[in-house]
C-alpha cells in the first residue's frame, strides 16, 4: 500500500496504473498494475499489455484460492504445487495474449531475458 501511496496514479475505469520510481518488476495484483518509470519508459507497451492480461483474466483470484488451499493444507505437497503451476500458466497465456497483440516475438523474448538476468543479478 505504501508503494502505491508514494507512486504517480494515473487510474480508469478498470485499471489503476501505479508509475513509481523503484527498481522492482512490474507486477499486477487485483486492480493495480505497478511499473517502474524505468521500465514504463523502456518497454512499456509489452510490460502493460503482458499485465492487463494478468488483470483482465482475474489472476489474482486464482492466487489467493491457492493461498487458501496452502493456508489450510500446508503440510501437503501438492497445495503448494498447485499454486506453482497455476503461477507458471498464468505466465504463459499472458505471453501469448503479449504475442497475439501483435507484438515482434523475437523482441518480446529478448524482453524477458533482459528481465530474468536484470532479476538474477538483484538477488
């Protein structure tokens, strides 16, 4: 909440874009997309477009469901299993919502490798 307290808003109907000046990756949870004014500047387009669909498929509920199943079952296996997969398809069709944009599929990947080494390095 803080992040989103001290970050620049620009809001619609269905989206709230929250624009900070952090280095974090951009995530999306409910109704907010948050993005850094680096990335926003960088590869914005892709970042956003990747994020609503995130957004528009209502992800997040998938998540807490998990996060309710892991609450309660914690000692099993396959709870937390579950939320993994559910994470790793949700990544996925939003790629492919990113791809069928439109989108160069050669840039988008280069994208996602320049944010995987960025991450991996900030670890």
């Amino acid at each position: 909440m803080i992040l989103i307290r001290r970050s620049r808003r620009i809001s619609t109907e269905k989206l709230h874009l929250v624009i900070h000046n952090r280095e974090i990756s951009p995530f999306s949870w409910l109704h907010y997309l948050i993005i850094s004014e680096k990335d926003l500047a960088e590869c914005g387009k892709e970042i956003i477009t990747h994020e609503t669909a995130h957004l528009r498929k209502l992800y997040s509920l998938d998540l807490i469901l998990a996060d309710l199943c892991i609450f309660f079952q914690w000692f099993n296996p396959a709870a937390w299993l579950l939320k993994q997969e559910l994470q790793n398809i949700h990544e996925y069709e939003a790629d492919e919502d990113v791809l069928n944009t439109g989108i160069d599929a050669r840039t988008y990947q280069f994208l996602l490798i320049k944010k995987l080494l960025i991450q991996d390095t900030t670890l």
